[in-house]
C-alpha cells in the first residue's frame, strides 16, 4: 500500500486531504502539523509520497527541503501552495521537489499528481540500478580487441540464431551474453542464466525443462524450467561445455523441435527464447574427444563471438581498474580513492593469465583494503603482481639455439595461419596440409598456443 505524507500547518485542510487522499487513490494518509514533525516521521515511517505546504510557521517547505537533501532521502515531494506563487514552487522544484500543485485543484488531479511522481521514481531507480550495475560489469574500454567484440554484438543480436561465445574465465562472456539480450528484440523479456557446470546430473533436466508436481521427491509444486521463464527475452547457458552427454541430448532436442515436456508431464509447451551459450573450453576438442555432441556443436555455433583476454588488451587496463576502484569504494562505503601510475605501470605489466578482468577486479578490491590513505600505491599492489609485472627481456636470436629458433618459427607459421582463418581449426588445418585437425590441436597444445 502507498504511504503519503501531508504536511500542513491547517489541521483542517490536512485532514480533508487526508480523506480524499484514502477515498479517491486508495492511500494509507499520515499528517504532520509542521517541518519538524513531518522531518521525524520521515525517519520513522518509509513514506512513499509528501505532499508539502510551503507556507508554514517554524520550519516552512523551504527548510524541509534542505533538510532532506542534506540527509541525502530520495523521497519524492510534491509541493503545493494557496498563495498563487508560482516562482516559490519553482524555487522549491530546484531545491529538490518533483512537482508542484495548487490547494485549489480538485483531487483527482492531485492522485493523478502523486501516481505521475512514483512513476517517475521508479523510473529513476531503474536507471540508478542499471547506472551502478553497468558501472562495475559492462564491457569497458576502447582496445581494437573489444572495439571489433561489440562490432560483432551489434551484428549477432538481432538475429534469432543461436550464438556461442567463446573465451577464458573471467574474460566477460556473461557480460556479452547481456549485451547481445540488450541489443536484441528480446531486450523486454527476461534475460535467464543457467550455470551448466552447477547443475547436478539428476536435476538437469528439471531445471532445464522444468517439471509437474509430484514428479520427484521434493516436486510438491509444479515448476517452469529456464526455457519457459525465458520466453520472449534470452536464456543463456554459461559453461555449457560441462553439460553431461545425456542431457546434451535432450538440449537438442529442444533446440530442434523448439518445445519442452516438463518432467512429469504430457504436454507439449512451444519455447523460443534466443539461445546464448558460452564456454571456456575448445569444444572442437571435446567433440573429437567425444565429451560433447557433434550435433549440438553446431547447432550451437552458427555465431560464434571470441571474447579476448585481458593481456589482449592492455590499453584498457587504466578505464577499468579506475571503474573499480570508484564502484570498489561505493559498495564499501568509503572516500573515493585513486590509483597512482607506478601501481598502474605494475597492473599494465602483469601477464594476466588467470581469471582475467574478474581477477583484476579482485586485485584492486585487495589494494583498496589494504591502504590507509586515498592513493593506491605501488606497495598495495599484491606481492605476487609486483614480483610477476616487470617486463623480462626477451633472449636475443644470437642467445638461443636452434632448436628453439625452430620452435618459434613453426609458432609463427601456426598462428599466421590460425588468425587468416579467424582461429577455425579445420579450415587452418586443410591450408597447413594436415591429415585431420586433430593434428593441429596437437600442435597448438604441444606449442601452448592459445587464442590471445
């Protein structure tokens, strides 16, 4: 139930509005006599709306206005007055107030008033949230990496196919999945997120596909699965390369015939949610290892979108530890702090060979602990990065032997040929006259080679 708060020194007229307030809007009414009184009770009571008069002896509209914007509340106060002084409500608009209203106005444009000024703080916390949310966990930065990455978003995300995003733990592939729901024509639906590698084997196909109840120990309600709560909108399938091979089966399926039978049902529902799955695994391997689908491979692949790795884009290193060093000090509540370059040069020199952005993120959550004053200095930085971050030099070609001058060489080759086919094995396989790509995939492992 919405909660408003009228605020006025005529006992009477706030009591009529009060009962006006109830008989025509529905609203629970408190009434305060004066600035003072309707100040404690806002600490008291989570009211949703204030209606204000700003003519009052003691602590008047004015006063409360800047009492409010001095504590930092966000409840929105609507300011009304008898006078015919329309410059002072203006006034009071730029002190804080989101409307105003004369006492003359019959109620139903006063209701209207208040159901506009919720409205518009919903709005405001929506976009607050996003705000806070893309502030920590958007793709950020300007490298040529990331640049061709969200070309490829805009391309993919219109189109219904499925897409399979590809790239290293803690690199972003949740934060493309969004992007894609985003930019898509489902960006009004749900966006669901299934974990395969959490998902227990026996319950698989419950939280997939959902189920009746009754239809196991513990079913004691009927329950939509992901593809059903993602209708409309994206559902999207992290690790998908820990799926079991059974329940590998039974994706198809459903990717095929676009309809599910909850577990313990009969009835066909029709889904068709746009499908983003993502891996840090060469699925290509596990196929030839028969530990995933050939089928649902390629079902899942008819876009594939390679995310790259944070030692990929070393430029973009100063944007984001400075994101999060600002939404770091935020969610702490602390003072907003800075990182100093010689701490920045470390970060930039790190390899960044595990966990990526996630691990970046983390580090300067440390750094952010770990100093007393405003500046994140070199010494912040964990020891295992300053030890790791200065640039060795490489070995001149005079220094090394042959045998590893050869291994560079057949290193180049490989990843010439690797990137003219945009990193697809088979067809770089074919062009380096190998018997499958099997054997290319022994190559790379043998030369530890990577897409970065």
């Amino acid at each position: 139930m919405t909660l408003v708060l009228v605020v006025d020194d005529m006992a009477t007229l706030a009591q009529q509005y009060a009962y006006d307030l109830k008989r025509v809007g529905g609203y629970d009414v408190l009434t305060a006599p004066g600035g003072t009184e309707a100040l404690d009770l806002l600490t008291r009571s989570a009211v949703d709306c204030v209606l204000l008069d700003l003519e009052m002896p003691g602590l008047d509209g004015f006063g409360v206005l800047r009492a409010l914007d001095q504590i930092g509340s966000e409840v929105p106060v609507i300011v009304y007055t008898g006078t015919g002084d329309y410059d002072r409500c203006i006034q009071a608009v730029r002190l804080g107030a989101y409307g105003f209203i004369d006492k003359a106005e019959p109620m139903e444009r006063v209701v209207r008033e208040v159901e506009a000024v919720l409205e518009r703080k919903r709005l405001r916390g929506e976009v607050a949230s996003l705000q806070r949310q893309l502030g920590e966990t958007s793709l950020i930065g300007d490298s040529a990496a990331l640049r061709r990455l969200r070309d490829a978003i805009a391309r993919v995300a219109p189109i219904p196919s499925p897409v399979l995003i590809v790239g290293e733990s803690g690199s972003g592939k949740e934060l493309v999945a969004r992007d894609l729901h985003r930019h898509g024509p489902g960006a009004a639906g749900p966006f669901v997120a299934i974990n395969s590698a959490a998902l227990p084997e026996n319950l698989v196909e419950s939280e997939l596909f959902g189920h009746e109840r009754g239809a196991f120990t513990g079913a004691v309600s009927a329950r939509k699965g992901a593809f059903e709560a993602a209708e409309r909108g994206t559902l999207f399938l992290d690790e998908i390369g820990e799926l079991p091979l059974a329940a590998q089966a039974k994706l198809l399926r459903v990717l095929e015939e676009r309809q599910v039978t909850r577990l313990g049902g009969n009835r066909s529902i029709t889904v068709e949610p746009k499908i983003v799955a993502a891996t840090n695994r060469d699925l290509e391997a596990e196929v030839t290892a028969a530990r995933f689908r050939e089928d649902l491979y390629f079902r899942l692949s008819v876009h594939v979108l390679r995310v790259p790795p944070l030692r990929d884009r070393i430029s973009d290193i100063p944007e984001l530890a400075s994101r999060f060093v600002a939404a770091t000090c935020e969610r702490f509540r602390m003072r907003p702090k800075k990182l100093s370059a010689d701490a920045l040069d470390l970060l930039m020199r790190y390899e960044w060979r595990r966990n990526n952005v996630r691990e970046l993120r983390n580090i300067i959550e440390r750094m952010i602990i770990a100093a007393d004053g405003d500046v994140l200095r070199p010494e912040h930085v964990p020891g295992e990065i300053r030890d790791r971050s200065p640039a060795q030099r490489p070995a001149a070609p005079e220094e090394r032997g042959l045998a590893a001058l050869k291994v560079e060489a057949e290193r180049q080759i490989v990843v010439a040929a690797l990137e003219r086919h945009d990193w697809h094995i088979t067809r770089t396989a074919q062009q380096l006259g190998l018997a499958d790509h099997a054997s290319l995939l022994k190559i790379m492992r043998r030369l530890d080679l990577k897409r970065d």
